[in-house]
C-alpha cells in the first residue's frame, strides 16, 4: 500500500497526472479528453484561488504577467461591448476562458511547485514518460516505414519527399506530433545528461520524418542552441541569425500560408487586421474573431466577410475542412486590435525576457527559450496558446523555471511591497 505523508506528494500526483493525461490525448487524439486543457484550466482557477487564501508568496513575474492579463481582459471584454458583434454574454465568457486559459495553467503550476521535492518529482517522471514515449514512437516509426501503414503513414505530393511518405504517429498532422517531441526535447536539455543523446537523436529523426515545415524549424533552433554554453545570455544578435535561419528553412510555409491569397490561414490573417482596423485601435472583442469561440458558434463577423463561401473557412463540416482556429494570432489582432497586440507582445517579451535570465549556467535556459520560440513559432499554424499543446507548454514553462531557481524575485503579500 502507497502511504501519501505529504501535500507535496500529493501535488506531485496532480500535475503528473495532468501531463501524462494531455500529452496522451494530443498524440493518441484520444475523443473523449479533447476536452481536458478546458478541465485543467478550471481547475487551475481553484488552485489558484487556494494559493492566494494562503496569502503565499507570488514571483514577480507572475504579478507582471497578471498585470497585463488583466490589461488584456480588459480591452477585449471593452471591445465586445463597443463592437456588439458577439452573440450573447456566455459566449464572451468562453471567449475570455478560452484566451486565459494557458496562462491560468501557467499561473497555477508555478504556484504549485513550491517545493523543491515536488519539483524534482515531478520533472523526474517527465524526463522518464519523454523517453519512454520517445523509443515507442521510434520504433513504431520504423515499423511503419516498413510496413508502409496507413495510419501512421501518409502520402501527399506536397511534402518534400513525397515518395517516402509523412510520420503522424496517432496524431492528427505531422506538425502536430513535431510540437509535441518539442516538449521531450525540452525536458532532454533540461536534465543536460549525456545518456540522454540518443533520445535527442532519435527525436530529430522523427521531426526530420514529419516533412513539416514546423519540424524542419524547431530542428534548426534546437541545433542553433546547442551551440550556446549554459552561461550564455541570447542576445539580439542571435535572434536576428536565428531569425534568419528560420525563414530559410520555412520558405515554403511562408509562400504557402502568408503569401498565397487563395489560402485559408493567409484570408484568416488579413482579414484580422480589416477587423483590427474596423473596431480601431481595440478590436471587436472576445468571442468574435479567430478563436474557438468565434468558430464554434460561428461569428457574425464571418458572415458580414463572406467566409461561408470560402474554401476552409465555412465552418465544420460545410466543405470538410476547417481553419477558423487554426491560427492563434489571427484571435489576437481581431479581437484585441492593435493596442492589445503591443500588450500582448510586451506579455510575450516579459516571458522571453525571465527565461533568458535565469541563473548563470543554467541547464533550463535554453529549454525555457527553445520551447517559448516554438509556441510562438507554431501560433501561425497549429493553434498556439490555445491549444491542448499550448497547455502542456505552459505547465512544463513553469516547471523548468521554478526547478532554474528564480523564486528570489517575489511580491509578498504578508508585507505589500517588493524584495528583491
């Protein structure tokens, strides 16, 4: 019998179980926790609730990023009202549920690993379940490769290497399955062991093998990383060649999703500043543009553009396909125009900003950096934030960042002022 002595051992449970159970229905698309970020964020509402009833001590970061939340909530809650384009108020709060969601992830994970046995608990069973699921899916890719499987290999003529096929895994699309190794290779550099080299390897096996354009650039910026010592900062210099490099490796996805016209997410974008421009400068709201809401109930705004006559556009099962909330800044720029884009993109900054530093030879930095670069890399493509990978990113962000040692920054709430 499993005797349970502590509260940490029992946060440890919670969030290890949360983890496995949304990194599971991402690569298996398991039907029945398609559902689960939505839980995990309501949940982590409570949890959050319980922390501040406990008056704990906050890190500044997350009394920033509140701040701008709040900020951020604000202009788009403002917005719904002006523009009146929302269907009712239940939606605006599922639109602003929607939108909060991963950072509540994030806010109440950080809260949680307060403990350096929880931290090391939790991070210990994800490096273990990142290896685990790694050999299985490498070996399961050579099986299909073999066998030529019609689940977890698919053939398209607009792949590099058309004649060898995509690696899916169970996962819906290949850039899909790219993000979610994303997360193992995260908590891989983390743990910075040499033992732990050939599950890296076989992780850029499989980004290779996904032909996506997705897997191709977060396997440039992970080798572009692993250039970098532990003790040194990222400076502009290296974002610019980083940046570089990146649309090199990303032409194609450029030219097809940006530059084409015709293309769902490129209509989806440009439309997105029309309608930051139309409700100038805060957007039309919560609920009405981009996000799940807005596909969901399908916002009047799509029927003012003529979106139920476009191809990918015209909401599920009207012409088969779907690419209402495929991209997640699309949400931002419609729903916030452009004084909450500058907000948001202060939010993102500030994160951006903590992770890079981090105590001086931190093995987390870069894994910190890495994993944010991709989830503001895959807003463009693959839902971002708001999607269930969004959920499994903030919750290993906030891990890695509490296990870098950046609790010294803290707002007490016993004494209101700042120590630093």
């Amino acid at each position: 019998m499993i005797k349970i002595s502590t509260k940490y051992s029992l946060t440890s449970i919670l969030w290890i179980g949360i983890e496995a159970l949304l990194l599971l229905s991402a690569l298996f698309q398991i039907g029945s926790l398609q559902i689960l970020d939505e839980a995990v964020g309501l949940l982590s509402i409570i949890l959050i609730g319980w922390r501040i009833i406990k008056r704990s001590n906050i890190n500044l970061i997350l009394v920033e990023s509140i701040a701008l939340l709040f900020l951020l909530v604000l202009i788009g809650l403002l917005s719904a009202y002006v523009s009146k384009k929302y269907y009712s108020l239940i939606y605006v709060a599922e639109g602003t549920f929607q939108f909060l969601k991963p950072f509540l992830i994030f806010i109440a994970a950080y809260l949680s690993f307060y403990s350096s046995r929880c931290i090391n608990t939790v991070f210990s069973f994800s490096v273990k379940f990142a290896k685990i699921m790694t050999v299985v899916m490498f070996v399961t890719m050579l099986y299909a490769y073999y066998t030529d499987n019609a689940v977890m290999i698919k053939h398209s003529m607009w792949v590099p290497f058309s004649q060898f096929g995509y690696y899916v895994f169970y996962s819906k699309y290949p850039a899909f399955l790219a993000v979610i190794i994303g997360t193992f290779m995260m908590l891989f550099r983390a743990e910075n062991q040499k033992k732990n080299l050939p599950y890296i390897g076989m992780n850029c096996i499989m980004l290779v093998t996904t032909q996506s354009g997705t897997g191709i650039l977060m396997l440039v910026m992970f080798i572009a990383f692993s250039f970098l010592k532990n003790d040194c900062k990222i400076k502009a210099w290296h974002i610019a060649i980083l940046g570089v490099l990146c649309v090199i490796a990303a032409v194609g996805e450029i030219q097809s999703y940006l530059l084409d016209d015709t293309a769902a997410r490129s209509r989806l974008l440009r439309y997105a500043f029309i309608t930051a421009i139309s409700f100038f400068p805060f957007g039309s709201g919560f609920s009405t543009y981009g996000s799940a809401t807005a596909a969901k109930h399908y916002s009047q705004l799509y029927y003012e553009y003529g979106f139920r006559h476009m191809w990918g556009l015209s909401g599920k099962g009207y012409d088969g396909v779907d690419f209402l909330n495929d991209s997640y800044y699309p949400m931002i720029i419609g729903e916030l125009g452009f004084i909450g884009m500058v907000v948001f993109l202060c939010l993102m900054a500030l994160l951006f900003l903590k992770f890079n530093n981090v105590p001086k030879g931190s093995t987390e930095r870069f894994s910190l950096l890495f994993g944010l670069l991709t989830l503001l890399m895959i807003g463009f493509s693959q839902g971002g934030l708001s999607s269930i990978i969004g959920a499994v990113y903030m919750m290993i962000f906030a891990l890695l960042y509490r296990r870098a040692g950046r609790s010294n920054d803290v707002w007490n709430w016993k004494n209101k002022i700042f120590t630093v």
